[in-house]
C-alpha cells in the first residue's frame, strides 16, 4: 500500500466532512486535520486500507451494465446495511440514499459513487490481482469510487462525530453514456433524496478535482431510402453515400479550441451485403463543449451538415423517383457549465488537500454526475479524480501502489467545510431550486461513455 493511496483515499473522506459540519462559506479554508477524531478517522482509513481494497475488487464483480445495475445497488444497500445504515432508500430509478442525520440544521450533502459500468451485460466482470495491481473493467470507474464511498461511511459510523446537517451517501445510476445521468437528474428533479445543499462524486481515481462541467449532445441519425441491387437499382439515392456525405461534412466543422469543443462520429451501421444498396445506414455523434454558447454553435453545424448531405445526395440522381429520407433522434444530452473556481466548495477540497500535505489540485472539466448539480440553478458541487492509465477498457486497471487518496478529501469536506446555505424557492446566488424547477435546461440540445 502506498502512501499516495492512502492520502488520495483521506482526501475525499475529509473534503466531505468539510462540507458537511460547518454552516458558513468563511469556514472553507478550516480543515481541521489535527482535530482527534479526525486523526482518528484518517488513521483508520490508513491502517484498514485492505479492507477497502476487498470493498472494491468484490463490488466489482457484481455485474452492473447500463439499465442493469439493481444486483450492485441491492449489495451496496446490504453493504451499507452492515456498517450500521438504517435509514436507507432505493427510489424509483435505482440509486441507493443512505441517510446519516445531523446534529443540527446544517447543510444536506451527498456524496456519491455510481452503479453502473459502461460494459454491455454479459462482459466478464472477474478481476485479477498481481500486487498492487488491480484489473478488470470498471475497476476504477467507479469500483473505487463505491469502495471510498464505503470506506467513508464506516469511519464516519465509527466515529461517532456529528455533522450539522445530514449526510446522504448514494450509490447513483445511469452516469455512463446510455444512461444519461437519469439517477442524478432524479435527485434533483424528483427531490428522491429531499434538500441537496451541495453534491460531491466520487468518480474514478487520482488526485483531480472538476470544478466545471463538459456538456454534450448526442445523436442517433438514420438515413432511409428504398434500397435495390447495387447494379439493377443503380441511378437511386443511396442513404450509405448520404451518410458518407455527412461524415465528411462533420469532419470538415470548424470548432474553437478554446473553450475546448470537439465532436466525433462513433458508430456507423448499415448494408447486408455487399452488392446491395441499402435500406438503412445510422451513425451515432458526439458534440461536446464546456461552453454552452460553443455547444449550441456546434449543434446546429451539425444540423445544417446533415440536411445537406441529404440534399446532395438527392441532387446527385436527379432522375430518379425514389425518396431519401433522415431522422435525427436525440439519445442524451448533459448541460455545459463553467462556475469559477472561487466557489467556496471548490476551495474547500483545495484547502483539504493542503491539510493532508498535498499540493492543491488543479481543477479541471469533465462530464459527469456533476453536470446535473453544477448546471444552471444548482450550486457549484463536485470533486473527483480521475487516473491516468486506464480508462474504458475491458483491460482497465487500478494500482494501489501509485493511487490514491480520495477518502481523506471527502472527510475534510465533510469536517471543514464549506456551506452555501439555500432555502427553497428561485434559484439565485447561493440559491437552490425549489421542488417545481430545475437544475439543469434539458430544452435545448445542451452528456462521456466511460470517462463520460
């Protein structure tokens, strides 16, 4: 076990008692790291490092594929059931809401870890261990997220300290791509879990923190025509060559590199065989940007070159009666936001990090669980890491040997922390929505697979 590992793992506890004990944005910068408990806490997650790594290994073995992940909520419940969690929920999309209640009338804090794996049901989900090595697909995204979320809860239950406001740790579902954040957009819209006051995510692993959120659209396009034989029906629009087209045009956008925006034509499919024309061809595109303006801009490229395609393809054969047709299906969208990284929650993993001797983690963007509670109307609210090494793969690996800190940063924010107090009603500065708006504006086309 490496040292790293276990202050990445101390990191993420004490960013999350941060938030969670103090009532005031002044007390961003008090983490208090030589308070007994906490030393206490931090030199239990030190000593008992094994038993979060079996946490990890074991959970992930438990298959939780995109629409599938009730057997992993159903033992992360029984988990949590075990380190003393009573009030526990599972609302209607799936996530896991333990309650732990405060002592007071202080801030409601999640801390979260997803369910779900970007694998499709059926991937072997066996992981191997060779040292410090962990292998096996999801082991990092988020295996290790669940696993400090598990490790959290059982010293915070050990503890006995008290926290002003409650503490809801949730397994969520539906964060890879398919799912399109459908569990956190259910916390927030449905209010599955009541008031939130800030959110932290636990996602992956190292030592990163994503203060801003990487929106994305995405689509499904299908191009439709009769189809014939490739040398009798020949002289007909073919909706193959009217996809070609518009994947030549996509590749030909023009996009800012700052605010990094960026888009990808990921799946192609079509044909039955190869002297045929086909009937149907689909792709699936991505369009991502951190700016919501840029985002919107690239969409509508997007639109424009479609329609275009389509037209070429018709003016090609200009004899020809049969028909050409295109539908556009959206499958995820994921608001873009930018907060400052003056927030207060942003400040105070920071200041965890520097308690823990850590140098202050560069913030960065990312798409995530996150996008739903930094999105317009919710407060700023998310630390996560993510490793460099692996990603989503079926290969993919964690290293306990160069990992780690992320359940120190959750107990200093929940030890420390930071408190943008709201009350219900309009979002404003410093505001929450109340129970009939939004987080996040799903109106217009404004979502990672794996990595989001």
């Amino acid at each position: 076990m490496s040292r790293s590992t276990v202050r990445r793992l101390a990191w993420s506890a004490m960013a999350t008692g941060a938030v969670a004990i103090l009532p005031t944005a002044l007390a961003a910068q008090r983490v208090p790291a030589e308070h007994p408990a906490v030393k206490a806490m931090l030199a239990t997650l030190e000593s008992e490092n094994a038993w979060t790594l079996e946490q990890q290994r074991t959970i992930c073995e438990i298959p939780a594929p995109p629409f599938g992940e009730a057997a992993r909520g159903q033992e992360l419940e029984r988990r949590l059931r075990g380190l003393g969690y009573r009030e526990i929920t599972v609302d209607a999309v799936g996530n896991v809401i333990a309650l732990r209640k405060g002592a007071g009338d202080g801030p409601r804090v999640v801390v979260s870890a997803h369910l779900d794996t970007v694998f499709p049901e059926g991937t072997n989900v066996s992981v191997t261990v060779a040292g410090t090595r962990l292998s096996g697909p999801g082991i990092g995204d988020d295996c290790r997220g669940l696993a400090v979320l598990l490790a959290v809860a059982r010293v915070l239950s050990r503890s006995g300290v008290a926290t002003q406001g409650d503490l809801l740790l949730v397994g969520t579902v539906g964060e890879e791509g398919p799912g399109n954040l459908r569990g956190v957009r259910h916390l927030f819209e449905a209010r599955s879990a009541g008031r939130i006051d800030a959110f932290i995510s636990i996602d992956g692993t190292g030592l990163g923190l994503t203060s801003r959120a990487v929106g994305s659209h995405r689509y499904k396009v299908t191009f439709s025509g009769p189809g014939g034989h490739s040398y009798g029906a020949f002289g007909m629009p073919n909706p193959m060559h009217a996809m070609g087209r518009a994947i030549a045009a996509i590749a030909d956008l023009e996009v800012p590199a700052s605010p990094k925006t960026v888009f990808n034509v990921g799946i192609v499919e079509g044909g039955v065989s190869v002297n045929s024309i086909t009937s149907t061809a689909t792709m699936q595109v991505d369009l991502r940007s951190e700016s919501p303006t840029e985002l919107g801009k690239l969409d509508d490229a997007f639109q424009r070159a479609v329609q275009k395609a389509v037209e070429a393809e018709r003016r090609r054969w200009p004899g020809s009666q049969e028909g050409l047709d295109v539908a556009v299906e959206d499958i995820g969208k994921r608001p873009a936001a930018a907060p400052a990284d003056t927030a207060a929650i942003v400040r105070t993993a920071q200041a965890a990090a520097r308690a823990l001797g850590l140098p202050s983690p560069e913030t960065s963007a990312s798409s995530t669980d996150a996008n739903i509670a930094m999105s317009p109307g919710c407060p700023p609210s998310r630390s996560t890491a993510v490793a460099k090494g692996w990603g989503p793969l079926l290969g993919e690996w964690y290293d306990d040997g160069s990992e780690a800190i992320v359940a120190r940063r959750a107990l200093d924010r929940a030890r420390s922390g930071w408190v943008q107090r709201v009350s219900e009603g309009a979002p404003g500065p410093g505001r929450v929505p109340g129970p009939d708006a939004r987080c996040y504006r799903a109106s217009r086309p404004d979502d990672r697979p794996s990595t989001g």
